[in-house]
C-alpha cells in the first residue's frame, strides 16, 4: 500500500520538477546575461519562478475571492439555519449544504490556491535540498547544480542552506538571514489573513462557524510556518515570502476597489468617493427668476338654473346651440320716481285692514 500511494506521488511530482527547473533555468540564464552574479541570479530566478506561478492563479485567486464572499454573506442565513435545525445536525448540514448549492458557493474554494501551491512548493524545496547533495532534478545539469549549491547570496549565504543546516564558516551570518527571512514569511501571512478579516468582513461574519474557522487560520498557519520556516532553505524562503507579498498586494488592491458591501473597506470606498465626487469643478448655478404671486382671477358664477322648457327652446341669435346663456350680474334696483322730475308718483299701497 506505501508502495502504491509512493508511485503515484512520484507520478504527480515528477512533471513539476521539470516544470520548476525549466522556469528556474531560464530565468537565471537572463538574469546572468544582464551580468549579474551567480547568488543573484537564482535568487531573483526563485522569485520570478514565484511571479509566473501567482500569475497562472489569478482565476483561482478571483474565484477565492468570490466564495469567500459570498461566505460572509451567508452567515446570517446560515446562522438561521443553525438555530431552526441545531437540534437535527444530519439535518442542518443537510440544509446548509443545499443554501451553499444554490447560490454557487463552494467553502473549499478558498483553500484551492493554498493548496495548489504546495506541489510546486514541494518541488522547489526538493529541487533545492537535491542540489545541496549534488544531486541533478528536473531539466538541471551537474553544472547548474554546483552553481546552484555554491552560489552565495549577499557575498555569505548559500541559498541552499537553512537555518538549521550551514554548511560554510561563519554560521551566524547565515542564520540572521534566514531567521529574517522566516519573520518576514510569518509576519506576511498573518497580515494577509487579518486584512481579510478585519477590513472585508462584515460584524454579522465575524461570529459564528465560519469566523472560527479564519481565526484559526489567522494564528495556527504563522505558527506553522514559524517552525517549519527554520527548516527550509533560504531558496524555499524567498519564494513563500515573495508569494506572501504578492498575496497580500493582490487582496489590498481587491479590498480597496471591490470591497463587500457592509464592511468597514465598503464604507471607506464610500467615503474616497464622496470625496473624489466633492473636488470636481461643477456648472455655476442658475438662478432661478424671483416668484411672483398667481393672477387673481374672478370668481366663478355658477349658471342660472333653466327649467326643461327653457333648455328645449332655439337658441338665440349669436349663441351656440346646446350652451347656455352667459349669465349676468344682477342690475341695480331702479330708483325711486322723482316727483319733481314729473314722474308718476303712486302712493304706495295700504294694507288691508284687519
């Protein structure tokens, strides 16, 4: 059985050898044609071999980006779930695999690029301790391996060793070197993870199953490599901290421009954009004319009531048919007759007697 799971391991590793060392190859071939030294040149090799793996991850970086959203959106939801089925727990998983199912969201995914560098990471860090022991891997020759073994990086470190393993007087140089190379390592993949949870989380995702499982991360992987980082060769350590930094720019620049809605980053976008909105030049203002009071228009006459009779009759010369008169203000009462002006001058009536 150890065997079998032997054969196929070296089935799958055997492609990224050669794949590690034809990419290392090359760029140490250009960079020493541009004249620089031998340490130099594998070493800024490692870190471009880093730069084409990262750059061949970037769908998988974007997709980790989008599960990982949609992940802390669904907290709630989840967190509904887990107080209608907590009691049934075939059940809960039952319900909450089904919410991931329906809206795309794969809770593994954002472990795909962690774990698809590992292979190449074993690669590089096997490739690397073969040379130590001149040992040819890959495309590498005998040549290219004793210049990989012996080629020194800042005029004192082999990048073949480690902190535990110097193979050259004095030691001390070379174990600051790896001791900085590993805080680096480790500091740079604490920040990376607390940046995701601290500035692209919403509060309602950072209680609940899911935000244990990034606080774990958050302080176990530091640790983790903190202890295994005194075992890997200075080589193997440029590479994870400069994947590290790339990690930790690509996000800043994801964060920054695509934040999740409801998260601190979200509202500081708000904020940028606001402020960007505030500082363009606007058209002056038109002055709207001054307001005046509405014209006062007469009062409204209700017409005169006509009987059936009255409506029935032709209408008058000058008058539209089916329209009623327009009606006319009441005229004044007449005035009295003036006796002196020789008009009839009636008494008026008595009223009957009783």
């Amino acid at each position: 059985m150890i065997d079998f799971f032997l054969t196929i391991g070296h089935a799958i590793m055997t492609p990224l050898y050669y794949m590690t060392s034809g990419i290392l190859i090359v760029f140490h071939d250009l960079f020493s044609k541009i004249g620089l030294p031998e340490g130099g040149s594998w070493a800024l090799a490692i870190i471009g071999l880093t730069l084409v793996i990262r750059i061949c991850l970037i769908p998988l970086f974007v997709k980790q980006i989008k599960n990982s959203r949609n992940m802390q959106m669904l907290q709630p939801q989840v967190k509904e779930l887990q107080k209608k089925y907590g009691h049934d727990r075939e059940r809960l998983t039952q319900e909450t695999m089904k919410l991931y199912k329906e809206t795309g969201t794969n809770p593994l995914a954002s472990c795909f690029p962690l774990l698809l560098q590992m292979p190449i990471f074993l690669a590089l860090f096997r490739t690397l301790n073969e040379a130590a022991n001149d040992k040819p891997v890959g495309f590498l020759s005998s040549a290219q391996v004793a210049s990989l073994k012996d080629s020194m990086l800042f005029g004192f470190a082999k990048i073949s060793d480690s902190f535990t393993h110097v193979t050259h007087d004095p030691q001390w140089p070379t174990k600051v070197l790896t001791a900085c190379l590993v805080v680096l390592m480790t500091a740079t993949t604490f920040t990376t993870q607390r940046q995701l949870m601290r500035k692209n989380m919403p509060e309602s995702a950072l209680t609940g199953q899911y935000a244990q499982q990034q606080k774990l991360l958050l302080y176990v992987l530091p640790v983790v490599f903190a202890v295994g980082g005194i075992a890997f060769p200075i080589g193997v350590l440029l590479y994870w901290t400069t994947s590290n930094i790339w990690t930790m720019g690509q996000q800043f620049y994801v964060i920054r421009n695509n934040p999740t809605p409801g998260t601190p980053a979200f509202l500081a976008k708000q904020e940028r954009d606001k402020t960007k909105g505030g500082g363009k030049s606007q058209a002056p203002a038109v002055e709207a004319p001054p307001a005046t009071d509405p014209p006062v228009l007469p009062p409204r006459v209700q017409p005169k009531k006509q009987s059936r009779e009255q409506r029935k009759r032709p209408p008058k010369k000058g008058q539209q048919p089916g329209k009623r008169p327009p009606n006319k203000p009441p005229s004044d009462p007449p005035a009295p007759s003036d006796p002196s002006a020789g008009g009839d001058t009636k008494p008026p009536k008595k009223p009957p007697a009783a």
